[in-house]
C-alpha cells in the first residue's frame, strides 16, 4: 500500500496544533485558579481582621438550640387485621390525598376464599355425619332398652323360682317325704300287729288244711312285716337323700340361677352404659368438631371481608411507619403481609406538634410550659411560636437497642397556632427559652477562651493592638455569654486569637 506522504504531513500538523492549545489552556486555567485562590485567601484573611464585637447592654435569651421533627399529634395506622399471611394486589399511591372510608389497600383473598369453600364442605360433612350419629343412638337405645328388659325378666324369673322352691316346693317335697315315710311305719304297725295276733292265736285245730293256712297267714303277715320295713327303709333313705343332696342341690342351682341373672343384668347396664358412653363422646366430638369447623369458618369470613382497607380518617398517604423510617419495608403491590404490619399511615394535620429528644444534659434547664421558637429547614425565615408540651419522666437512649448511645428524653412541642406550612415529616430547629436576663453584657461565645478555671478575652487596644483580659461569665445560651465583670459597654473585643506577635501585655 502506497502512503501519501502530503496527507500524512498534514495530519501530523494538525495534532501538533491540537496539543499545543490544549496545553496553553491548562495552564491559563491553572494560573486562574491559583489567582482566585489567593485572592480569597486575602479576603478571608482581611474578614479575620475585621472579626470584631463592640459591647452593648440588651436583653440575653436563655434557652438551648435542637433539632426536631414536626408530627401530627394523632396518626391513624393502616394495619391489616386478618390473622393470614396475604399479598398486596393494589395500593394507594403515596402523598395521595384520602377521606375517610376511601379504599386505600386491596389483598389476595384467593387463600381465603378457598378456605372459606372447604370449611363449607366440611360443615356440611360433619352435619350430615352428626344426623347419623343420631340416628344410630336412638336405635341402640331401643336394642338396649330390649336387653335390659330381657336381663330384669332373667332376675325377676330367677327370683320367682327361688321364691316358689323355698315357699311351696321345698315344703311340699318335705311334706311328702315325711307322709310317706308315716305311712310306712303305719303300714310297718299294721304288719306287726297282724302277725302278734296270728301267733297269739295258733291254729288248734288239726285239720292239715287249717294248718296250711294258718302257716300261709303266718308267712303273709311276715312277708307284710318285712314289705313295710323295706318301703319305710326307702323312704326313710329317700328324706335322707333329699335333705343332704337334692335339697341342697335344687337350692344351689336356683341361687346360682339368681346370681348368674343379676350379673348377666350388671353386664347388660354395664354394656349399655359403655354403648352410651361412647355414643355421647362420639356425638360430642361431631359437636366440637363442627362447632370448631364454623368458628374458623366464620373466622375466615370475617378475614375475608378484612382483604379490603379502608382509610381511618382524612390525610395524605404516608407508607409504612413514618416514626421509624429504617425499619420501613418497600411497600408495593405483589408483597406479603401479615397482621399488625403497618403499610401506611395517615397523619391528621390539623394538629401538628414537634417531637423533640432532649439530651440528658439538658433537663435541668428545660420544663414544661417553656416558651419555644420554632424554625423550619426549608424556611429559615419563618418562625412558629409554641411551649413545651410534654416531657416524659423517664429517659431512654437515642439507639434504644444499643445501651451504651446518648440518653434522650422523648419531649413534645405545641404550636400557639397551626399553620398549612406545617406538614409531618419537617425538619426543624426548636429554641426553647427557659430565661431572659434583662439589660445586661454579653459576647459571642467564640470570643471566650478559657485557661483551666479563667475565662479571658482579646480586647482591642486604642493603637489597634490587642491584650487578654480577664472576665467573670454568668449565664449562656448557644451564641451569647453574659459579662459580669472585667468589661465595660463599647469595649471591642476580637472573635478570635489574634496573632501572638501583636499581643501587647496587659
């Protein structure tokens, strides 16, 4: 490639001439600056000689100087009050002007809504289940009510039976034995008697016949004798018998009978009683059950009426809690929220009153009912006039989590008037006037020096020289000290150290 060597000329030409104004403008604006700087030094240093005070006798305010903070006296927090954890869906913009009653805050009610349709499910389950339930109990209370008659009808039979054995039965059974066995030995007497009278009176007469009857009578008399000794042989073992084995016998299986029907009978009450126990616990739980079931439905309901804020009061919208700005989150549609969050709030601004932390040191000059001056940041020409409202009796620190920062009192000022320049949030300084010292000397309190325990000033000299002299102060505020002695009225005194080369001896 061939270079143009006239072009290449002319392009170097023309950065030399670049560079070369560059360089002749930084130094110009080099040596302007050195020029402006040295020219305000001089002035500086001619203001510092002429950095006089002539004395003069007037009126010395007393009182301390401090920051502070206008407020409404009545803020009106907006806080969700459901008891769910929710998502903003529309918000109010901030600043926005709002009546009382204005819809200011919109939350997610979906979570709710859903709730409040599963509750509705549930209730009506549970309702159903309940009637069932009921139903159910009144027919195992007529299986019961069976039961316990067939148990009483048990007892009742068995106790009869008992009854008619110990009554009639027994008695009859024992009658009977006993006849039988009267009978016996009447029918053994009879036996006996017949054979004493066929051998009282044997058969004389020879005859063969007549023997072989008297002999047959004789035997059948004996036969009789022994038939009645045996049948009252048995029925006397029979009553034996009865007494010792059936009798006993018969009574132990009706007591047993009664016994065994009156447990049968404590187990059917017992049963029915569990039966009903268990019912009763059963439709108790659907009763609590169904009572907890509407309670956290009409719970939900209610926080679902809660899912829309509205304003408290008139005001002008503040996000989140203007007392604690730090702890402000970014409040903004798509958030979540929970109760007691403070997403906005709404200062009443027809009462304003300046809050005011009044240093620890400064509480034995201030008390309630001071006159005080008021002057905005933003209009240091406009003054508002006031009196200490409120000083609590107990300090806390500036930084309430950190134990060792500055105690401060958490004071309250109130206007003599309201002003529409007031608004919640101005910065401003407060002068509360705790004295007024009538016709008396005072100086700037840059014009004291103090040496140990003596105070001195720099006072002018006639020649236009300086000396210290010594001064006894009184009473201050934050620019003025009072003069109680080593001055006089029209005395010049310097606001600052005069060189040490030019102070003369006193």
């Amino acid at each position: 490639m061939k270079i143009d060597r006239k072009k290449l000329r002319l392009l170097l030409l023309g950065v030399a001439i670049v560079a070369a104004t560059a360089i002749i403008t930084l130094a110009w604006l080099y040596t302007d600056t050195e020029e402006k700087t040295a020219a305000a030094e001089l002035k500086n240093a001619e203001a510092s000689v002429d950095r006089t005070f002539t004395l003069k006798k007037g009126d010395l305010v007393l009182g301390i100087t401090q920051p502070g903070t206008v407020s409404a006296k009545k803020k009106h927090r907006v806080v969700p009050q459901a008891n769910v954890r929710s998502t903003i869906v529309w918000i109010i913009e901030e600043n926005a002007r709002v009546k009382k009653g204005d819809v200011v805050v919109k939350l997610d009610p979906t979570d709710l809504e859903n709730r409040v349709l599963d509750g509705k499910i549930e209730l009506e389950n549970l309702e159903k289940e309940q009637e069932l339930a009921l139903e159910t109990q009144k027919l195992e209370e007529s299986t019961q009510a069976a039961n316990m008659k067939a148990a009483e009808d048990r007892v009742s039979k068995a106790d009869d039976a008992l009854r008619k054995y110990l009554r009639f039965e027994r008695r009859q059974k024992r009658d009977s034995l006993d006849l039988n066995i009267s009978n016996s030995e009447s029918k053994l007497d009879d036996a006996r008697e017949t054979y004493r009278n066929y051998k009282a009176n044997p058969e004389t007469d020879t005859d063969e016949d007549k023997q072989k009857a008297y002999k047959k009578n004789l035997a059948n008399a004996q036969s009789s004798i022994d038939s009645a000794e045996n049948e009252l042989e048995n029925n006397e073992s029979s009553r034996r018998l009865w007494k010792m084995y059936d009798d006993p016998s018969k009574l132990k299986a009706l007591y047993n009978e009664v016994d065994q029907a009156d447990l049968n009978m404590e187990k059917v009450k017992v049963a029915i009683q569990s039966s009903r126990a268990r019912t009763n616990r059963s439709l108790h739980n659907y009763t609590r059950r169904i009572r907890r079931v509407r309670e956290n439905l009409d719970q939900n309901e209610k926080f679902l009426r809660m899912m829309t804020l509205y304003a408290p009061a008139d005001g002008i919208v503040i996000y989140g809690n203007p007392d604690r700005p730090h702890s402000n989150p970014d409040i903004k549609p798509g958030m979540e929220v929970w109760r007691g969050m403070i997403l906005m709030t709404i200062p009443e601004m027809s009462d304003m009153v300046v809050n005011l932390d009044l240093p620890e040191q400064y509480r034995s000059k201030v008390k309630v009912g001071d006159r005080v001056v008021v002057t905005p940041d933003s209009m240091p020409s406009v003054k508002f006039h006031g009196t200490v409202d409120m000083i609590p009796t107990l300090p806390v620190n500036i930084i309430f989590w950190d134990s060792t920062s500055p105690k401060v009192y958490k004071s309250r000022i109130r206007f003599d008037k309201q002003s529409e320049l007031l608004v919640n949030g101005m910065s401003v300084q407060i002068e509360v006037i705790t004295n007024t010292i009538k016709d008396t000397l005072f100086i700037p309190v840059e014009a004291i020096f103090e040496d140990k325990e003596r105070f001195y000033v720099y006072m002018q000299t006639p020649g236009g020289g300086n000396k210290e002299v010594d001064v006894k102060i009184g009473e201050s505020n934050d620019r003025f000290v009072q003069i109680l002695d080593g001055l006089k009225e029209d005395d010049v005194i310097y606001l600052y150290r005069p060189h040490q080369g030019r102070t003369e001896s006193k």
